[in-house]
C-alpha cells in the first residue's frame, strides 16, 4: 500500500512529468471511447500524389514495401486500429517510464531527468508496444481491424465536401467503404463537360491512381444515399 501511495504521488513530481501527461492522454482515450467519440474520421485524404498510403479511418495500414514499411510493421502497426495501439503506447510508456524513475531513486537516491527518463522509456515501449498488439491483433473482430484497398471504393457512393468537380479539377469526396469508414478522395467527374457540385452525391464508377471518376446521382436517377 506505501509504495502504491508513493508511485501515485510520484507521478504528479516535476520529474515524472512526461509520464503524467501520457497518462492524461490515457485516460482521456478511454473516456472518448466508452462515450462513443473515440472513432472519429482518420479516413485517407488521397490526393493526386500516386504514392500517397492510404489510412483506414480506425486501423492504419502498413506499406508492404520500404524502409517505412519495414518500420511500421515492425512497430505493430496495421494488426490493430490505431487507437488501440496507442492506448497500449500511452499504458506501457507511464509504467515504463514510472519504473525507471522509481528504480533510479531507489538506485542512486535521485530520479533522472524528465527527459532523459522519457527517452529511455519511450525507446523500450515501443517494441513493447509492437510485442503486445500482435496477439490483440489475432483476438480483435477481424472485420475492426481489416483496411480496404482503393479499388473497393469503386461502384460505392459518395458525397462532394469541397470544392466542384471537373474534369481537370478534382475535388474532394466523401466515400465510405464497406465496414462503414469514411475515406475521403480526389473525384473529377466521368463525363468530360459535366460539373459535380459541393454536397452532390455521386457514385464512384472508376478510378485512375488516386483520382477516381464519378456520375451524379441525380444523372443517373439512383435513389438519394441512405
């Protein structure tokens, strides 16, 4: 009970001051979570730029190929939504971070400084963090952890957020795929002397790289999108 009551007075010490702010954020992720705000719109923002990555709107996506690739499969990325592996971050880095402050005073009589303490511990959470997320990965719904490719986007509907559409000139749609996440991407209209209008809704009919084509719904007479 003691070195609990000193570990939670400790955290509010100038010196664990990292570690109280991570774990702030902790807890503030928790809350967004259970009140239902935790899973906002990180939908990609595909622009024109072909090798731009793609991100899920709750789970990021590892690039397969790359030096970055290789470091964000590494750190666990894309085996679990991104809040998730954040959360984890956050949890590992505070009691990390605590248990070295902890271990140097108890050690030497005196805690390291916040920031050299900060960078030891974020330096271990990290492959901590990649450890641990791989089997929540394999326990999660697959279908909360699974990111769509661009070309699912095809033949889905979507609404014009900003800008208008012409050919030539792209402007930026709302779409969201199958499990229900927003991506947002570049759409120049299908027919060369149409104009798609801000708050029209389209139907993605191809796609060429990162820019897709579309109609409005009202040309072809489809149903408003529910």
């Amino acid at each position: 009970m003691r070195r609990a009551a000193r570990v939670t007075m400790s955290l509010l010490a100038d010196y664990n001051l990292p570690f109280a702010i991570a774990f702030g954020l902790l807890v503030l992720a928790l809350v967004l979570q259970l009140i239902g705000l935790g899973d906002f719109d990180f939908g990609g923002d595909v622009g024109l730029d072909a090798d731009a990555p793609d991100f899920d709107a709750d789970a990021v996506e590892a690039p397969t190929a790359g030096f970055g690739g290789a470091v964000l499969t590494l750190l666990g990325l894309g085996r679990v939504p991104l809040m998730v592996w954040l959360v984890v971050f956050l949890l590992l880095f505070t009691l990390i971070g605590m248990s070295i402050q902890l271990f140097a005073t108890d050690l030497t009589g005196s805690p390291l400084y916040a920031g050299l303490a900060a960078l030891f511990s974020g330096g271990a959470s990290l492959p901590a963090t990649a450890v641990l997320v791989r089997p929540l990965g394999r326990l999660l719904p697959q279908d909360e952890t699974s990111a769509v490719g661009l070309n699912s986007l095809v033949g889905r509907r979507g609404t014009i957020t900003t800008g208008r559409a012409a050919r030539g000139s792209p402007a930026r749609t709302k779409v969201r795929d199958r499990h229900g996440h927003a991506h947002y991407v570049m759409l120049e209209p299908h027919e060369n002397a149409s104009v798609i209008h801000e708050g029209d809704e389209v139907l993605l009919v191809r796609r060429e790289g990162q820019v897709f084509f579309g109609v409005p719904l009202a040309e072809r007479k489809l149903a408003p999108m529910s």
